[in-house]
C-alpha cells in the first residue's frame, strides 16, 4: 500500500513514534500526493507527460477532464516554480536536449514541507573498451565476501602494491536499508580506486542461484545462509552502473579456485609482523591477476646457493602462451664450468637415474687416500 507497512504501525504507535494524529495523517496522505511518468525518447525534452525546459520550467499536460484548468497552449499546465538539478545537472542536460527519454516523479516532503521532482534515466549502450587499455594501468581486484568486501591494487606486471582495503556492509534489516549498505559500500571503492589511477576493476562472475539449495549443501544450514547473504546480483548490478557514470571498466572473471589458490599462493607471501593478509586479500589479488590475464601461482623461489646452479634460473616462467615451455631448457653457448659425463644428456630431463653409490664409494676411497 501507499505509505508502507512503517506508517501503517505508527497509526496503531503514535506515543512510540512520538507523532501526533495530525502529523501521522499529513505523512500518509502525502504517500499519496505524487505525480509520476516514464518517458519517451523521441519527444520534445524527453518527456510529454511532465515536461522540464533547460532553464527549469516545468509544464503538465492535464488529461481531458482537467483541460479546462490549463493555462498555456496545447492543454499544458505551466507551473509558477522552476526546479533546478544540482547533483548530475550537466549529464540531465546534455539528455533532455538530445530528446532522450527522462522520467520525473513529483512529491511532498512533510519533513521539510517542500515538493522535489526526481529525474531518472537508464543508461544504454555503454561504450565498449578493448581489454588492453583496461589492463595497461593495472586493476584492483575485489573479493566479495558476506559483509564486506575486500580490495587490493595491482599494477599491469600482477603485482600487488600498496596496503589492502576493506568496505564493509551490514545486509541486514530491510531491503532500502541493504541497497543503501552496498551503494555507499560501492561508492567509497570507486572512489579509491579513481584516486589509484586504475582503468578497470575486476570482480568474480558468481552465480550462486543453484549453490544455496539444500539438496547440494544438506544440513549446513548456517553455511547456506552465509551463501545466501552475498549481494550477487545486486552488487554486479549496482557496480556496472556506478562504474559506468565514474568512467571505470569492470572485468567479470571465472571464480573458479580464487580463494583456495590466493591463500595458497599469496597469503603467506603478503603477510608481515605488523599486517597479516586474510584469505579474503590473497583472493582478490588472484581475481586481479586472472583479470591481467597471468597465471596465479607465483613464481617460484630460486634454489639455495649450494644447491644445483646457484643462479635462480628456476624464477624464469614461461609465459602460458609459450610454446613448448614444459620442454627442455635451452642450451646457452659459452664456456662449460662442468663437462657432460658419460651416459648423461645435457639437460636434466635427458639424464638418467645416478647411482649415488657409486659417488659415495668414490669419496670413501678419497678420505683413505688422504
């Protein structure tokens, strides 16, 4: 109904809700005082039910039985206010005089005894931008979690720099209550990441529709709740747009063992005495470095210095592009420290199993020599 089920408690509450009747009654009725209409690209500013001109008149066009009431031509009703748009002014110009659609709303605010009329738009055909320039700056790589969501920024090399984020929301209570939690939760993670300089941010593509179902997860009730508390849908929804009027890029990439391969990868690396990376930080550097298009385990420490050949070749991957990269190394020309024995190719792929007993009896004869 008109006024929600807030309004309609209070009526049955007015010393709880420290209203009187009077008050109660001007709230509902303007519940129901509003004037609304969708429009239609194609006609004059947008919209032919309620028309704004770009210097704020605002003109109705009352139906039949009201056209007697009007007071400009074609049946219009002109009003003596004019409004003007102070968030986002330009962009409502810019549309109304291209003739694209804009709906309006008009209503009554009995807090502050005013009328507002609301503008809205839906933004269509958004501008596609080539993965390459969205990767050339970097990404920040967020991990979206129950309650919050955590961020890391990574340069175009998929190395994390910087200290991790973390915007938290509550998804609980009612649903303008959950929608206004992620919004500014979004908001202050587009903000930083414009002030990072980034080009893109990279989120997980999850469709947990069928992971939240009884006949997949049993009796784990607590842990299909946890599930079913993560804003999706909402959140993927919230962020293209947001993203969208920002000038940022979002890159959606396969969730598939981001958080067991980031913990296992790059949370121990991350973690010093002063700030220990969570599993949810090492995971959103893995969906940043999946969204760079590199591989997520890391490269691989150098063997010790008297073990094999003290170089640290072993830190030199090949890209997953490359051809033959689980092959031979190459041979490097230049002089050789040591010579290739007997029985033995020149690659350690190619050698055949020593027998070290021989090498042990060989350095017992030695020690007896001496």
């Amino acid at each position: 109904m008109r006024g929600g089920r807030r309004l309609l408690k209070q009526r049955h509450n007015l010393i709880i809700a420290n209203k009187t009747y009077e008050q109660w009654r001007s709230e509902w009725e303007a519940a129901r005082w509003f004037l609304t209409a969708d429009g239609e690209s194609g006609k004059r500013y947008g919209n032919e039910t309620i028309r704004v001109t770009p210097d704020g008149e605002v003109s109705l066009k009352l139906p039949g039985p009201l056209a007697d009431l009007a007071n400009a031509r074609h049946g219009r009703y002109i009003l003596t206010a004019r409004v003007t748009f102070s968030h986002r002014g330009e962009e409502w110009r810019d549309r109304i005089e291209a003739n694209r659609a804009v709906a309006y709303r008009i209503h009554l605010n009995t807090t502050s005894g005013r009328w507002y009329l609301d503008a809205s738009w839906t933004r269509k055909d958004l501008p596609v931008v080539p993965l390459d320039a969205l990767r050339a700056g970097g990404v920040v790589g967020v991990d979206t979690n129950a309650d919050h969501l955590a961020a890391w920024l990574l340069d175009e090399h998929g190395n994390p720099t910087g200290a991790p984020r973390r915007f938290d929301y509550d998804m609980s209570g009612s649903a303008t209550h959950r929608d206004a939690q992620l919004r500014h939760a979004l908001t202050r993670l587009i903000h930083w990441a414009e002030s990072t300089g980034v080009e893109a941010i990279a989120i997980e593509d999850l469709d947990i529709t069928g992971s939240k179902t009884r006949e997949k997860h049993g009796r784990k009730k607590r842990f299909r709740r946890l599930i079913s508390g993560i804003p999706t849908g909402k959140l993927r929804a919230r962020l293209l747009s947001m993203c969208a009027e920002a000038g940022l890029g979002v890159i959606a990439v396969d969730p598939a063992y981001t958080s067991l391969w980031g913990a296992e990868h790059w949370q121990k690396p991350l973690t010093t005495a002063r700030r220990p990376a969570s599993r949810h930080q090492a995971a959103s550097v893995a969906i940043g470095r999946r969204a760079l298009g590199l591989r997520i385990r890391r490269r691989t420490a150098p063997p010790r210095q008297h073990q094999s050949d003290a170089g640290g070749h072993r830190t030199a991957q090949a890209r997953p592009e490359g051809r033959e990269r689980e092959g031979n190394r190459p041979r490097v020309p230049g002089p050789r420290t040591r010579s290739v024995g007997a029985k033995r190719g020149r690659n350690a792929v190619d050698q055949p199993i020593q027998d070290r007993s021989g090498w042990a009896q060989c350095q017992i004869d030695l020690h007896g020599h001496f």
